[in-house]
C-alpha cells in the first residue's frame, strides 16, 4: 500500500469482526470511496450497508449505517465529531489526530457509544474530556505539543465505523 | 481549550510516531517496527519492575503499531495491569487497548472483567464511564454474563449521575444487541421508559435509542412508551430554537433526539387514543411546515438537521400509511427536493419517494413527477443518484404510464453505468411483461433490450420471452416476423440468435407465405449466425432446424445437406455431434406423420412467478425493492381485477372440470410432449424452459419412435384418462400417435347412450377397424352394452361414430371394456380402453326435507351401509362449488342443513328402479388449523361401497 494513499488514522467497530474481515472491509471501502468524485452524493450503496461519507482537508470521514438509519443525521454526527476534535485541539489538524490518537478514541467514546449518540451536546461532551485531563498526573518534563513534522500530505483516510 | 490538556505528553511515543512518519519505504517501516517491538519486549520481560508511566507508555506504542495494521502477541498482560492503576490515564489507556484488542483469553476475560467490577462499583463516575465505555466496545458474551444484570441497577438508580446514565444505557443496548437471551429487563421497564421525562436530554438522547432497540424486538412491553415520545417530541418541535440551549445544533432543536424519537415511534403502529394521536399528527405537521420555513442559517449543517428530522417524519408518516392529507403532502416536499440543487437531497427524496409510490394514497402524487425524474435519469452525474431514479421509475410505474417509462428506461441503458445495467434490463423486462396489454409491444421491448444490452440480458430474461410467446398464441405470428427482421442486422447478439431460433423454429411456419421470409430464407438467415455461436446456442439451432424439416418438407435437403456435413457429424463437441447425427437419422426414418407428432409444436409452459423477478428479488435483497406483488395490490387493484375477471368468466363446468380432475397429467409431461423432449435429452436449455418431464420415460418413447412397425404390436390400454369421466360424460378417452378416441354420452334412468368417436391422426387409412365391448361375467348381468355396428375403413384425418346403448340391470361395481382393432401400415394395432361406465351415471336426484333426511340416515346405521372418508381439503368449501361437483355427479339436490360455511351439511337421495338410496352427509371443519371435510355416505346397497373412494375426491 502506497504509503501516502488511503492511510487508515483511526477506526472503530462496532460489531464484532474478526481482524481479517477487517482489513478486507476497510481495503474495499478506501477504494470505492477514492474513487468518488467531488460533488457526488454523500451516500452510496455497499453490500447490505449503506456508507455516508464527508471530506475535510485531507482527511475523509465515513460512517457505515443500516438501511434504515437516517443519512443526513449521520452526516452532521460525522460534523459534530469534527467540531469536538476541533475544540478539543484548537483548530485541529491530521497530525493531531495521528499524535493523539488516543485521545481522538477518547472523545468518540464520550461522543459516541455502541454506535449510537451519547451525548449531543458539545458542552457536555468537552466537559467530560477535561475533567478526565485534569485528573492527569503533572507529566515528569516537557513541552505542550509533541513534535510536528510537516511532510506533503495527500490523501489520508480517516475511518469511523458506526454500525448499529 | 487550555493547551495544558492537549495530551499527557508521552515523549517516547511521539518520537516512535515521527520516527515512523519518516520512514522512506516500507521496508523501513517495518524494520523501525520490528526494533521497537523487540525493545518493548525486553523491558517488559526484564527484571526491573517497570513503573506506571512506562507500562502506559509501551502499551501505547503497542497500540499505535496494532493501528498500523501489524499484529501485536504480547501486552495484554500489561494492558490489564493498567486498569487497576489509581491514576486515571493509565486506566484510561489501559481501557483503550483492551477495547481496541479484544483477546478471547479467558483468563484475561477474567482479569479483566474483576478490574471492570471493582471500577463498576467504584462509585467514581469517570471510573464507571471508563468501564462501561469498555462494555459497550467489546461487548462479548463473557462481559454481557457478567454484568448484564448491574448495568440496568446502575441505569435507572436515582443517585446515578447522568453522563453514567447516558453511558449505562448504551452499554445495555449494545449488550442487548450481542446476547439478548442475556438481558432481561422484565423489572426494569417501567423505570426504563421512564427515562424518557428525564430533565437531562442526554440522558433522554441514549434512553430513546435503547427502547427503540428493546421495542423492536418486544413491542408490547414498551407500548407506553408512545405516549411518552409524542409528548418530548411535542415540546421539541415547539420550542424556540434556543430553548434547548446546548442541545439546539446549527438552530435546529435536538435533531439526534427528534429522529431517534420519531424511529421509536415507527416500532408502533399508528395511536389508537385520539387525542394523542392527533398530538402526533400536529408534530408531524409542524415539521412538515418548518421545512417550508426560510432558513435559519447558510450553512449546510442548518439544512441538513433539518432535512434529518424531516425525512425521518416522513418515514413515521409513511410507515403508518394512514393519514392521506401528510402522504401528499410528504410527496410534494419531496417533489421539491427532486429539483434542490444538493446532491444528497435529490438522493434522498428519490429514495423517499420509492416508498411513497407504493402507498395508494400517494402513489398518484408521486407520478405526477414523472417527468423530473426522467430528467434526473438524463442528468444526473452521480451513478448513486441515477440508479435511485431508476428504482422510482420501477416503482412509479403502472398500467397509465408503463410505455413512457419503458421506453425512457431502454433510451438511458445505452448510456447507462456497466454496474447497474443487469438490473435495468430485468426491470424493463418485468414492467414490460407486467403491464404489456399488447403482447406485440412486450416482444418489441424484449428485442430492443437485447439490441441494447445484449450482454446483460440474462438467461431468464429470454427464457420468460419465448414462454410468454408460446403460451399466447395471439402474439406468435407477430414474434416471428420481428424476430426474423431483427436477425436481419448483420452483427446480432447472441442471445437474440436464441430467440430466433427457437421462435421461428416454432413458429415459423406463420410468415413462411410472404416470399421474402420464405423457409429457405428463414433457414439461410439462421445458418449465416450458425458459425459465430457459442455451443449451446448451436444446439439450440440444431433443434431449429429439425423443427424446420417438419414445418417446411421442401427444405428438408438443404437441412440434412448441413446437418451431414463433417463439421456437424464429427464435431469435437459430444452434444452438437449427437444432435446431428439423431436428427439427421430421424428426418431420414421417421415419416411424416411420426414427424409431425415427435416435432410438435410445444405445449403452453404451466404459469408460474415470473423467473426474472425472482432473479430481481434475489439480486436486490427483498427488503431493497418495493415488491411488486404487494405494493401493486394496493395501487393498481385493475391488474389483479382483471385476473379475477378471467378466472370469472371461465364457465361454471370448466372450473368444475379444473377442480375434479386436478390429477390430470400437466401438459409439460403429457405422452405428445415426450418425443420432442427426447430429442433434446441432454440441453439444459430445455430444462430452463420449465420442461420437466421424465427422461427415462422419453428414452422408452425413442424406442418407440424408432422400433419398426412391421410386427403386431402388443396390446395397449390405457386408462389414463378414466378418472375424468366420474363426474363427466364427455371428453378424449384415449389418444396414441395414431388414435384419437372421444366420448359423448347421455344417461336417463336407467339408461344411456354412448357416442364413441374414432379420430384417425395419422396420413394412411386404418383397415379391418372393429370394436368390440367385453364385460366379466359378474357384469354381464348387470349391465347390458349393446354396440352399433362401425365402418371398417377409416381413411386418412377421418372421424366415426359409433353408437353405444347401455342398459343398467341392477346395482354394479365393474367396469365395461372397448377392444379395438385395426390395420395401420400392413401391422394390426389392438387397444382396449376402460369404457367409464358407473353406476353413478344412473343416479337419479330426490330432493328431501332435512327432517326426513336425518330419519332415513338413522335407519341405514348397518355397518356395512356406510362409509366414512376424511381427507384434507384443498379448497375452503363453497356452497355453490360443492353443489355443482355434488350435482354433477348426479348424486342429488342439495339442501342446506348447517348454519355455518364450515359446518354444511348435504342431503343427497337417490333413486333408481331399483328403489335404493344414498344419503351423503359432507362437511368441513379445522383439524390443527388445516381445512379438512369429512364425507359420510350411507346407502342401502352392499356394491356402492367402492364408489365412495372417488365421492371422497370429489369432495376435496
């Protein structure tokens, strides 16, 4: 796999897989989701499922729902999401996410549980991610941010899996 | 944000991550990787007991090189430590790779799940979350056994925090998903549901999703929770937008919270108590109007929250189906969407509409935007949008506009996307044969599809056309013309060879008179695509051509010129070599006449689904298509009407005769079908065509077709057809290649006259024709059959008539028997055929009141004088019908005994000159919810116990 394509940052399950059905699931997914173009609609047919999708930056976002679940507040899950990374780090980043990829499971945690909303205002939400960062021990030295490396980014992917 | 929070600074694991970034290849990649692992091996192995910031640490970077796709074999042990960590990152993270790696270890599970106790009842709420975050993400069996019974407790406890309650719910919903034999909730409901007033909207937020969970699977335990959501749902779509504070998102109020309340309430079918009913019906109306509001904001977060709630109230309304007024206007919301120039929304509204088409109080609405989705199906860049276009279009569709829209679906699979072009052609072909009322169209269509999309025309699809053309006869002639125009195109599809060949084969014979289409252009027009062919279409020719030998005697040299050729007598494959080498030795043995009979044209295919929308269903996944059966029902009542129509029209005898003799060999397996089975034995195509007849049975008729004829065949009889004659007194008694023998006879008293007629089928004359009719000697006494002479010479395609007169001396339980013998071809043919004569035919009606009835069955109580059949009922009894077959069998006027359709009862009597009588006592009733009829018969005569057999069958 081409290094700089279709870079999973972070994914999460929510029925149980075995790890090779995994990969196989994700491998399919990146490329029929490459392959959309600009414009197109959000949604798109995929075996039994149906895939709702969201660029930003470099970054896509997708979301695997059952027929009968509500695209366009699938969308706006996906763009709450965003805005809570986004509080979260200050004008969030993909290197954020990759550095603190922990912490980006965190608050989808808080956001999201078993594949359904938990918790839908970002208030609340945040609130609870504080007070967890405030119950941290002070680290033994050193500095805010870790260290960023700027390197031509082009398209990296960026997998939720909500599965009800 | 302080940036003080951004991270607990892991610098060792930030370091690993760039190192891991800069590498140039893969292979360094790896190599980094496989350093680092042996390095985290080694410190968790050695003798220094690492500290708490170290253990989270090189878990961590565990994690992040799982992440990576590499499988990581070792940590866990580590990992479970960090949960019993008092510091809360280190639990925290600990949690994470235990979500993340699931391990079925069991010791592990048991670790790991006194860790999740111990935090359970820590009674710290961002232990508690921690813990039930991890339940919900593994939600194995083990954790659902261990604390499926907690989590309710701590769910509705009244000390409970709330963001615990929130976390507790959806930790039971996810449970409840993966063992739900594992989540009882019977004690817990009431308090449940009640979470729904809940001042915390959150809370109410994951309570809604856990009931809709639980009330899908037991809806009547979670009924009260209708009243509840209409009421939250109420005050959500009447608040101010800023009344919701936090939870109002892009000015749209609680959005996540209105669709998960209106998904709950589509678990239920429509409120019955009115108020509320017409509570949910202001909600709904509401929503409907707010959409028609100028938006809030520009941004699309705005639209899209909106347009979320709106599209779930349109799926509640749509589900409930029942509320006329919010149908249409549901469908001109839609309708406006069709236009709207976001993507997602045209998506959506053609997806809606999809539904909508199959209600009958929108699906006039949804038509008229016909048009706009025509256009979408020429504009639309997006495959996803078009292909939803497509399935509004199928489901649109009805008897008024099926033309416009077969037609724009054919214009759009020129163009249309390789990946959804199948399943346009197993549309076209079944909105074609569906609403065709002219058959000549449906053949136009199925031609242009495989023009089109030759490719994608699968087997069925040409399969359904030839049955269809074949079991209408109106439609034939007009077949074989199109078809031998389109096979005028120099370049045609395959499939479209297989059409031909098989239509004109049959059928053409029908435009042979036009001297432009004459046999011999016919033949040469097949033969010019012979060599381009896949092999089974080649033998598929093969059959063609030996049915042309049949039709048109003048080609025959031509053909057997071909079918001699070295490339058809030795060709490599087994299947065309024999098909040659059979059908050239036929044509050249077999006579016209044996010909004619082997190569008959073929029988109707029985009426069955239609194989192409089963292949739909299939491909599509039921759940996907409106199914057309049911959705129709509703809409075009005028299709399934005209059905009925059919079957009403069709004559009260003729029902009758399809109802009694429902044992009668089907024509797909009757003795004229066989030969021409014979000849194709092997092909699967003729298979596929729905012709299941024997082989073994069509090899025995080879033999026959083949044997010679110079030896007097042994004798034949049959009675085959018998069984038809106990309630009829008309109809084809026999029939072989050579005979035809029908009955016409009339019966008064006690006697009756038989009409015999001789059908000579073949070209020769029959001599030294006789007949004689032999009875046992028991019989001869009770029944006199005299016979009228019969003229010894029957020519050729000739009929005669003989005459028999029939005398019942007294009550009989055989059957006569009518030897024939003749002389075809210098051979003596013998056949004795069962005359069916019963004692039946003289019986005579007497009508009776029911008390005299009930008297005279009471004097009949012998044992020997009654008989009793149950059998299981085909057909829920219908007065009328029962009275027909009862009458039919001459058994007597029938009077209506008992009160119910069930419980009928019959009184029958007979009489003839011997003054004996039958009673008949005939009612239905349910035996473990299957229909069953019970027949009793009394009688006085000792011989009519053997008819009772057959009076039962009657009965079913």
């Amino acid at each position: 796999m081409d290094c700089r394509q279709g870079k999973l940052r972070l994914q999460k399950w929510y029925v149980p897989l075995s790890d090779k059905e995994k990969k196989k699931i994700t491998r399919e997914l990146v490329q029929t989701v490459l392959a959309r173009k600009p414009k197109m609609c959000s949604f798109l047919e995929w075996r039994d499922l149906k895939i709702v999708y969201k660029r930003y930056a470099s970054l896509y976002f997708c979301c695997a729902i059952e027929d009968q679940d509500n695209e366009l507040i699938t969308l706006e899950i996906i763009h709450r999401y965003v805005e809570l990374l986004d509080k979260y780090f200050g004008s969030v980043c993909e290197l954020d996410i990759i550095f603190n990829f922990e912490k980006a499971y965190f608050i989808l945690d808080e956001f999201l549980l078993g594949g359904e909303a938990q918790e839908t205002s970002k208030k609340n939400v945040l609130k609870a991610i504080e007070q967890a960062d405030l119950l941290q021990e002070v680290r033994p030295a050193l500095t805010g941010k870790a260290v960023i490396i700027i390197i031509n980014i082009l398209a990296y992917f960026h997998f939720i899996f909500l599965h009800k | 944000m302080p940036a003080v929070s951004k991270g607990d600074g892991m610098r060792g694991l930030a370091v690993f991550i760039s190192d891991i970034r800069n590498c140039k290849s893969k292979e360094a990649e790896v190599k980094r990787i496989n350093k680092e692992l042996a390095n985290i091996r080694s410190k968790f192995k050695g003798d220094k007991a690492l500290d708490g910031y170290s253990k989270k640490k090189y878990v961590c970077k565990l994690l992040f090189i799982f992440l990576l796709g590499h499988d990581i074999d070792f940590g866990h042990m580590e990992a479970v430590n960090l949960l019993s960590s008092n510091k809360y990152t280190e639990k925290q993270i600990g949690y994470l790779f235990i979500s993340v790696l699931v391990n079925s270890n069991s010791e592990l599970i048991r670790l790991i799940n006194n860790a999740i106790k111990n935090d359970l009842a820590s009674r710290n709420p961002t232990f508690m979350n921690l813990a039930l975050h991890c339940i919900a993400n593994v939600g194995s069996r083990e954790m659902a056994e261990a604390f499926a019974s907690d989590i309710p407790r701590i769910l509705v406890a009244g000390d409970t925090m709330d963001s615990v309650k929130q976390s507790a719910a959806l930790c039971l919903l996810r449970l409840n998903r993966t063992s739900p034999d594992l989540v009882p909730m019977g004690e817990w409901t009431a308090r449940v549901v009640h979470l729904l007033n809940d001042q915390h909207l959150g809370v109410v937020t994951a309570a809604t999703s856990l009931i809709t969970t639980l009330a899908q699977k037991s809806p009547d335990d979670f009924k009260t929770s209708v009243s509840l959501a209409v009421a939250r749902l109420s005050r959500i779509v009447t608040s101010a937008s800023i009344d919701l504070q936090d939870y109002t998102y892009y000015f749209v109020a609680a959005p996540w919270l209105s669709v998960k309340l209106l998904r709950l309430l589509q678990c239920y079918p429509p409120p019955e108590d009115a108020s509320l009913r017409s509570r949910l019906t202001e909600c709904l109306e509401t929503i409907l109007n707010k959409a028609q509001e100028p938006p809030k904001s520009k941004k699309v977060q705005h639209s899209n929250a909106k347009n979320a709630v709106l599209f779930e109230a349109i799926a509640l309304i749509i589900h409930h189906d029942s509320e006329p007024n919010l149908l249409v206007r549901a469908c001109n919301q839609l309708g406006q969407f069709l236009q709207h120039r976001e993507t997602n929304l045209r998506y959506l509204a053609l997806e809606s509409m999809c539904t909508l088409a199959s209600s009958e109080f929108s699906h006039e609405a949804v038509k008229t935007h016909i048009e706009t989705v025509i256009s979408a199906l020429k504009t639309e860049r997006d495959v996803s949008v078009r292909q939803r276009a497509v399935d509004l279009l199928y489901a649109m569709c009805d008897r008024s506009n099926s033309k416009q829209i077969v037609a724009e679906m054919l214009s759009y699979l020129e163009t249309a996307d390789y990946s959804i072009r199948e399943e346009i052609v197993l549309k076209v072909a079944i909105l074609a044969e569906k609403y065709a009322v002219d058959y000549t169209w449906y053949v136009d269509t199925i031609l242009n599809l495989i023009r089109i999309a030759g490719d994608y025309v699968s087997e069925e699809v040409w399969y359904r056309v030839i049955q269809i053309v074949i079991n209408r006869d109106d439609v034939q002639g007009y077949a074989a013309k199109t078809v031998f125009e389109a096979l005028q195109a120099p370049a045609c599809h395959e499939n479209l060879v297989k059409v031909g060949g098989y239509i004109l084969g049959e059928f053409g014979n029908l435009i042979a008179g036009d001297p432009r289409s004459s046999p011999l252009v016919q033949f040469n027009l097949l033969h010019s695509k012979f060599h381009l062919c896949s092999v089974p279409t080649r033998a598929l020719l093969l059959s063609a051509y030996i049915k042309f030998i049949n039709l048109f005697p003048e080609v025959k040299g031509t053909i057997q010129d071909v079918l001699r050729s070295d490339s058809q007598l030795r060709n490599a494959d087994v299947e065309l070599q024999q098909r040659a080498v059979e059908y050239l030795r036929l044509s050249c043995i077999a006579s016209t006449d044996i010909l004619a009979t082997v190569l008959e044209e073929m029988p109707p295919f029985p009426e069955r689904e239609s194989s192409i929308l089963a292949k739909l269903k299939k491909k599509k996944g039921s759940s996907k298509l409106p199914d057309m059966d049911d959705s129709r029902k509703n809409v075009n009542g005028n299709t399934e009407h005209a059905e009925d129509a059919e079957v009403a029209s069709k004559t009260p005898q003729f029902l009758l005769e399809e109802l009694i003799s429902t044992d009668r060999p089907h024509p797909s397996s009757s003795a004229t079908m066989l030969p021409t089975r014979t000849m194709v034995p092997s092909h699967t195509f003729t298979d596929n065509l729905n012709v299941n007849s024997a082989p073994s049975s069509g090899a025995s008729l080879l033999v026959d077709v083949f044997s010679d004829f110079s030896s007097a065949a042994p004798t034949e009889s049959s009675d085959e057809h018998f069984p038809r004659f106990v309630c009829k007194n008309n109809g084809v008694i026999y029939e072989n290649q050579l005979l035809q023998i029908g009955l016409k006879s009339e019966y008064r008293q006690n006697l009756g006259r038989m009409y015999v007629f001789y059908g000579n089928k073949t070209s020769t004359q029959f001599q030294s024709f006789s007949t004689s009719v032999s009875s046992n000697d028991v019989l001869c006494s009770q029944l006199n059959v005299q016979e009228k002479p019969v003229d010894p010479l029957i020519e050729a395609g000739a009929q005669v008539q003989q005459i028999l007169n029939i005398e019942c001396v007294s009550d009989f339980s055989d059957t006569p028997v009518l030897n024939i013998q003749f002389r075809y071809g210098g051979t003596l043919q013998n056949i004795a055929v069962k005359l069916p004569v019963m004692l039946n035919k003289f019986f005579q009606p007497t009508e009776m009141m029911s008390q005299d009835f009930f008297q005279r069955w009471k004097q009949l109580g012998a044992p020997q004088q009654e008989v009793q059949k149950i059998f299981k009922a085909k057909n829920q009894m219908d007065t009328d019908v029962t009275k027909a077959k009862v009458n039919s069998e001459a058994l007597g006027q029938c009077e209506h005994l008992g009160p119910s359709v069930t419980d009928l009862s019959y009184s029958i009597n007979m009489q003839s000159d011997f003054s004996f009588m039958i009673l008949l006592l005939l009612w239905c009733f349910y035996e473990s919810s299957q229909l069953t009829s019970l027949c009793s018969v009394a009688f006085t005569p000792p011989a009519l116990r053997f008819r009772c057999s057959s009076v039962g069958r009657c009965g079913s």
